[in-house]
C-alpha cells in the first residue's frame, strides 16, 4: 500500500477545492452568456422591426397617394380634354393637379417623384423635384414596387392604369406613376446605423445588396454568402461566421418591397470582455495549483472563510444579481482572485447595463416617431373650438387656444434635444391644461413649484404624460368637478414634484401592483408612459430616483418625482442662498 503523506494530502485536498470552483465559474458563465445573447436578440429584434415597419409605413403613404390620384375626378378630366369647356378651365385643371401632386410629394420624410401620365393626349404632369426625371419607357403592365437597376440610379417604381390596370400602356387614358430613387432608401439605411444599429442593408435573393452610405461591403458580402437561400420566415436571425468572428444576422421582410431589412451583430466582440475574463480566471486556477504543493499549508489555514464567501458570490451571480462584491479581501492569491472575480461582475453588469440602456434608446426613438406625429382627434377637437369661438366672435378664446396649441406643437416636435428646464416642462403642462380645460370645462388646475428649482434640467416630456394619464383615465366617467395640483419642492439633496388629482382613484392593492410592473428591472418591454418616465429618471439619476405612487388627499392618485440634484446657488432652498 502507498502511504500518502499530510502534503499530498493538502495538495489533493486544494485541487478538490478549486474543482467545484471552476465547475461553478464554468456554469456561471455560461447562464451569463446566454443571458445576455437573449437580451441582444431581443433589442436587435425590435430594432430591425421597428425599422421595417417605418419603411412598409412609408411606402403604404405614397400608396395611399397613387389612389388619391387615380380617383380624382380631375386628374380624370385632364385625360378627356374634349369635356372641358374651354382652354382656360383645361389650364385650371392642370394647375390644380399640379398642385395636388406637388403637395403629396412634400408630405413624409422621403423625396419621391410622383407623376400622371396622358399616353393618349402626349402629356406629362409630375412633382417639382430635383431628383432624376422618370424613365424613359415605362412598363407596358402595371406594376407594385417594382425594383428597376439603372447605371444612373436605380430605382423602385410602380404604375396604376385607367381605365384597365393591365392593358398595354397605349391603350390606356392615364397612367399614374410613383419613383423613389434608391439612394433614398441608402439615406433611411444611413440615419438607422446613426441611431446605434450596426450595419443595416437590403437584401433580395437574386438581386446586388442596397448598402447603407458607410457600409462594410468586404464583410457584408462575406456575410451574404451564408445568407443565399431565401429566409423561409418573415423575420428571424441567423449565426454566421465571417472574418474570424460570429456574427448574429437579424432580418425582418419588407412585405410592400418583397426585400429583407438586414443587420448584424458582432457577437464575438460584444462577448470579447467575457471571454478574456474566462481566460484569465483559468490562468489564474491553473497557477494556483501548480503552486498548491509550496502554498498547501497556507491555504489550508486559510482557504475556508475565503472559499466559502466566493461560493456566494457566485451563487448570486448565477442568480442574475450582477451588482455582487466581493469585499474583506483577504492576503495572499485569493486577493487577486476576488479582485478578478469583482472585475468579471462589473465588466457582466456593464453589459447587461447597456443592453437595458440599448433598448431605452429605442423606445425613445419610438417616442420622437410618436412626438412628430400629431393626434388628430386633438387636433381635430381644438381647431372646432376655434371654428366655434370664431362664429360666436369670441375673439380672445380663439386667440388663447391657438397660442396654447401652437406652444404645445412646437414644444412636443422639437425633439433635437434630450432634456430641458423644470420651467419649460411646466409651461407645456400648463399649455395642454388650459387646452383641456377649454374642451371639457370639467376641471381646474393649480401649479405650485419651489422657484429655485426652475431652472433644473429633467428629460423631456416628463411631466405630460402623467397629467394626461389624470386627463384619459383619473377624470373618465366623473360627473364631479376635478382637480389638479401639480407641486415642487427641495428636500435635503432630493427634489420633489408631485401631480395630485381628484379622481376616481385606485384601490391599493392594485396601485402596489400597478407600481411593481413600473419598477421591475428587467421588464422587457416598455409599454407605458408611467413606465418610460420611470426607467429614465433611474438611469439619468442612478438609485433614489423614480417614481412613486400614493393615494391623494383630493381623492384621487398621487404621482411623485424624485431625483437627487447638485446644490449650487441657483437651486438652494429659501433662506440658504445669501449664507
């Protein structure tokens, strides 16, 4: 029998030690990997969907325009010149479709040409455009959204016919015709992968990818290589190598196009950090026991308490609480280790931090699409108040409604800029108030704010979407007069404002409830404003801020504000500003 000695003892009862370690590490790691991967598919999904449907958006619009034309009775009239009284009224007429077109093609975010074409009477009536001219010879069948390679620009084109849809283009009375040149929809590609997307492009089997302006084209075309094979669904991802890396490819079908919106991710470089960590962590194991024959006794003495508090660590780890420290470092290597091990949690919680912050930014870009466009029953409700005021000749309503909607406008479309004042966002408030105010006559409202905090930057729209959550829901159904208080004030190094009102209210156990959806980290989804005001505070302002929920004395809900500000002298409290 071999005897083994108190040393191979120690030594075999070190690496015993260290096995659970690296087991543990290994599928810590792993569930962090995969945690995170699902949060970029997640984004990265929303993302290249968003996008597509903003380009199926726009080219329903111009849809929409070719059937405003197709059914105008006098762009129908220019065709037969003969039922016109005489060439005056034809002149009218031909401004007047001129004119239409000219204003259709002003409208949307893309540049197109649109055109009325007479192959009967040899006339031509198209938008005033800098952009390339219409082809030469149009196609002799109707098309939708046909794609059209030109060495001078290619282009995507469709035609509508009068009367026959599919008859050949000299038989027919009018043709109506929509191009948007391709350089348009490189433009769209460009301003995407401005916002934060990586490297986005179209794509449609059999046909030269349409890049962005700054596209990789060496990688793309690699990338396209495992990508030959029309996807069998409308959207998905694939994993792809090209270069030496792994790439997640993210594709989403444009339905009105027939074409795939395409981008990518480059998931070995996002795991990068992760990677190197991993390595390190088993360098450092594999030293540790080569040195564990010389270091047996020492570790022995004190590996116990050490192991024990790494061991908890790494649970709470592997149960996503990424903001665990390991802290009373002990001498020796585990000091080291604790050290790698603080660096491999805080390099996991930056990331998963921007993944969080990654889908902020595009419900935030959600949110300028939703600012620029307007309500129209809003909008539709105020200018009838207007037409009103006007026929009663109650001038300075009149004056003060439109005052107060051209404020509100020109405040909500603005999105240029991220934050704004306290005072601003106050006199937005105040401007939808009195807006309200003026169509239902159903309630008042009071603004009370600690003057020195005016001049404090928040984000914006901040404060609206609460007064208007009191307006759609606190005051719906409520046959008694309302109101709102909208308060601010300076405690210690917190500021506070609260939207109070007198409506119906909410039992508590569903405004906890209501609160916990509001607060939970890892939601996926956005799907309230009460929600986006939240997440933004947190982020902007780190822990303390947010919002909280609480029953009004008016009767109704309290929305309480909190953010922790910088003391300096325009923001001191009463009394503290002149010591």
């Amino acid at each position: 029998m071999i005897k083994v000695g108190t040393f191979a003892k120690l030594a075999i009862t070190l690496l015993l030690l260290l096995a659970p370690i690296l087991g543990l590490y290994a599928f810590s790691n792993r569930t962090s990997t995969r945690v995170l991967t699902d949060e970029i598919i997640k984004v990265k999904k929303f993302q290249i969907e968003t996008f597509a449907g903003q380009i199926e958006q726009m080219f329903f619009q111009l849809d929409t325009y070719k059937k405003m034309l197709y059914e105008s009775t006098d762009v129908r009239n220019l065709a037969y010149p003969d039922l016109l009284n005489d060439n005056l009224q034809q002149f009218r007429t031909v401004g007047t479709v001129s004119e239409e077109i000219n204003r259709l093609a002003g409208y949307g975010g893309w540049k197109a040409v649109i055109a009325v074409v007479y192959p009967r009477v040899g006339n031509v009536i198209k938008s005033n455009s800098n952009l390339n001219a219409l082809p030469p010879v149009l196609p002799k069948q109707d098309t939708f959204w046909q794609y059209y390679p030109d060495a001078k620009g290619a282009y995507f084109m469709e035609v509508l016919s009068y009367p026959d849809g599919s008859a050949e283009s000299n038989d027919v009375d009018m043709r109506v015709v929509l191009k948007v040149d391709e350089a348009e929809v490189r433009s769209a590609l460009t301003d995407f992968k401005t916002n934060g997307s990586g490297d986005p492009f179209l794509y449609q089997p059999g046909s030269d990818p349409i890049y962005n302006n700054s596209s990789n084209r060496v990688l793309t075309n690699e990338l396209l290589a495992g990508f030959t094979n029309e996807p069998s669904l409308d959207g998905g991802y694939l994993l792809l190598q090209a270069e030496k890396m792994n790439y997640q490819v993210h594709y989403q079908k444009v339905n009105s196009l027939g074409w795939y919106l395409v981008d990518y991710v480059p998931i070995t470089q996002v795991m990068a950090p992760i990677q190197r960590n991993q390595t390190m962590f088993y360098s450092i194991s594999g030293m540790m026991i080569f040195m564990g024959a010389y270091l047996a006794f020492v570790l022995y003495r004190n590996v116990q308490i050490p192991f024990r508090r790494l061991m908890q660590s790494m649970n709470l780890i592997e149960k996503g609480l990424y903001s665990s420290r390991m802290k009373d470092k002990p001498k020796g290597e585990f000091r080291f280790l604790y050290d790698r091990f603080n660096s491999m949690a805080s390099k996991i919680e930056e990331l998963i931090e921007d993944v969080f912050k990654e889908q902020l930014r595009s419900k935030e870009a959600t949110l300028k699409q939703l600012q620029s466009q307007i309500n129209p029953h809003f909008l539709y409700n105020t200018l009838a108040y207007i037409k009103s005021m006007v026929e009663l000749n109650e001038k300075e309503a009149a004056v003060s409604m439109t005052m107060n909607l051209s404020k509100y406008y020109r405040y909500t479309t603005k999105t240029g800029r991220k934050m704004a004042t306290l005072e601003e966002e106050l006199e937005l408030v105040s401007n939808y108030l009195q807006i309200h105010d003026s169509l239902m006559d159903g309630f008042e409202f009071e603004i009370d704010v600690d003057p020195s905090m005016l001049p404090m930057e928040v984000p914006r729209l901040i404060l609206q979407p609460l007064v208007e959550n009191v307006i759609l829901h606190g005051f719906k159904n409520q046959t008694e007069y309302g109101m709102i208080q909208i308060r601010g004030w300076l405690d210690g190094e917190m500021a506070r404002v609260t939207v109070e009102d007198s409506g119906l209210g909410i039992e508590p156990p569903l405004m906890e409830a209501m609160l916990s959806r509001i607060r939970l980290a890892n939601d996926q989804e956005i799907e309230s404003g009460l929600q986006n005001v939240h997440q933004r505070l947190k982020l902007l302002y780190g822990e303390g801020a947010g919002l909280h929920l609480y029953g009004s004395r008016l009767g109704g809900v309290c929305v309480e504000l909190t953010w922790k500000y910088e003391m300096n002298s325009e923001t001191k409290p009463s009394g503290e500003a002149g010591e």
